[in-house]
C-alpha cells in the first residue's frame, strides 16, 4: 500500500484537525482550508458510506447524493477493506463497538 499521503504535512493537518473543539470551530477551519466544492464532495461521500454502511442499493446513492457509481465503488471498498476509519466513525456515530483490524483479516 502506498502511504504517501502519510508525510509530515498530512500529519500536522490531522494534529490542528484534533485540536478542534466544537463544529463551529470545524466549520470555520474547514471553510479556510477547503473550497465549498470538496466541502460538498466530502458531505456527499460521507452520505455515500453512511448510507452503504445500511446496505441502500448503489442506484438510490447515485440519485441522492449526485456521485458517480464509481466514487460509491471505491467508497464501499474503504468501508469495508480500507484502514477502518469509515468504521470506526459509523459506530462513534451510532455507539457501537467497530470491528477490530485483526478480526476483519481473520473473516
């Protein structure tokens, strides 16, 4: 797997990104540093997985969210063989216990 995008510029954003304390304070952040266009696009991907995570049919996440079937293909990839982010959030968010990485590998 290719890690680029694990480098010491990536790192210091996840770092100021934890040190937001309320969603205005993310609002406001994020607003700065992202146009209102991949602000948009991470809402709708978000959606995606979240909808994929309750097993809505690709063709209603198309029409709902405006994505193409192939940014939902890549997005229920993530969800379910990716790093475990989209996971880990979903049962954050819906107070559940995420699945382990080494209990995913071993399935």
């Amino acid at each position: 797997m290719n890690n680029r995008w694990n480098n010491p510029q990536t790192n210091e954003l996840i770092r100021a990104i934890l040190k937001l304390k309320t969603a205005r304070e993310a609002r406001k952040f994020f607003r700065d540093l992202l146009t209102e266009d991949e602000l948009m696009e991470f809402g709708k991907r978000w959606q995606a997985a979240r909808m994929l995570d309750v097993a809505v049919p690709y063709t209603k996440i198309v029409k709902q969210t405006g994505l193409s079937s192939r940014t939902i293909a890549r997005i229920s990839w993530w969800l379910e063989k990716g790093m475990g982010g989209y996971k880990l959030m979903l049962a954050r968010l819906h107070h559940r216990t995420a699945p382990s990485r080494l209990s995913r590998q071993a399935s």
